[in-house]
C-alpha cells in the first residue's frame, strides 16, 4: 500500500494551523472487473418516491445512480464478485490501519454505493462526514479511462489548495479519512465510468438502515 500524507511544516507561531491527513492507495486483485461493471450496468436500482436521496453534493443529479446512495448497499447484492470485494476491502482496512499503528477493537460497519458517469459528466467537490465519530471511507475504480479523482488538504482547500491526484486505473482502490474532500475531472469517453464508493462506520447510525458487518 502506498501512503498518501497531507502534514503542515513545522510550526513557527503559537497560532500557526496543524494538520495530518492520510490516505492509502492500492490494486485489488483476484476480482472480475468486468463481470461486476456488466453486473452494475444492469442492476434496475429506481428512487423511491418517498425517499429520493440528494445526490452527495455531486452534481451528478437525482436521476444518478449516486443519488440512490441512501436506498441500497453494494455488499447485499448477489454477484460472485461481491463477497471477494467485501474481503479486499477488510484487507485494504486492516493493512491501513497497521501502517498507522492505530487498533481498533470494536465492530465495523460498511455503507457502499456506486457512482455511473457517463461522457460529459464530473463528480463535484464533497466530502463524506465531518461528525465526532467519522472514520473512514473509499473509492474502487471497476470501469474507467483517462479520469482522475483528486483528493484535498482538508485545512488548505480555497487559495491554492493542496491536491493529490489519484489516477483512475480498473482495480485501484483508495482509502481515506471521511473528512477529507475530493472531485474528479470530466468523463470525456462514450463508455460508462464505474466506481464504487463506501464508508466505514465504527457504530451503526439510526437513519443508515442497510448497513452491512465488515469485521
């Protein structure tokens, strides 16, 4: 796993800001791609229509697949692909918390959605929680060509914001801190774009109802 760190310099006044944010970027393996993009494609996922989602802040709009985040999670769905995804993700966990040397002995929860870009479309800056019990969130590229999400100093974000760009490639899978905003550029091909993005929970919230047990 590489380790991406957001660190401010050395503080030279008593007022001066400090921050460190990390993210950790690796390559699934052992996972049909394409079988879970052709699976995604097909899925008939609709907004109830009396609980139509807002779309995340992401522009993608309330007729996206996004905007269907709230109404379904990915690791209930019956693919073959699903539960090797599921333990990927454990792994991807599990590794970035040892290259921190945090420990975490309670129960983890995962909420996962996918994202459906079509030519012409972009993901707009959000973020995914700033609440005291945030924890982590991720994003996995399954189909996708010439596109890059970019991940933000959360402290350095509106004057020259401090950018890591994270170059979208089929199997790449990105863990980050939940607070930490992200974009990415225009989709310019006529084939879908296809990411799947989840959050990690150390407690189950009331209003997520289809959380599912990672560890």
């Amino acid at each position: 796993m590489q380790l991406i760190h957001f660190k401010n310099e050395p503080k030279q006044s008593p007022f001066a800001p400090e921050w460190s944010y990390f993210l950790g970027e690796e390559y699934l393996k052992n996972i049909d791609f394409t079988k879970l993009k052709n699976f995604l494609l097909k899925l008939p996922i609709k907004n109830s229509k009396k609980n139509i989602t807002l779309d995340g802040y992401t522009n993608l709009g309330k007729n996206s697949t996004t905007s269907r985040h709230g109404q379904f999670n990915v690791f209930k769905l019956k693919n073959s692909e699903i539960p090797k995804l599921k333990k990927c993700i454990l792994n991807l966990h599990n590794v970035f918390l040892d290259k921190l040397n945090v420990n975490i002995n309670t129960p983890v929860y995962i909420n996962s959605w996918f994202n459906i870009m079509r030519k012409g479309q972009f993901i707009d800056k959000h973020l995914h929680s700033v609440n005291p019990d945030c924890y982590l969130s991720g994003n996995i590229c399954v189909s996708c060509n010439k596109t890059s999400t970019f991940y933000i100093n959360p402290i350095n974000q509106i004057n020259d914001p401090v950018l890591y760009e994270s170059k979208n490639e089929v199997g790449k899978a990105i863990i980050f801190q939940s607070n930490i905003p992200h974009y990415t550029n225009k989709h310019n091909d006529s084939e879908e774009r296809i990411t799947i993005a989840f959050d990690l929970l150390l407690k189950k919230p009331k209003n997520i109802k289809h959380l599912v047990k990672l560890k």
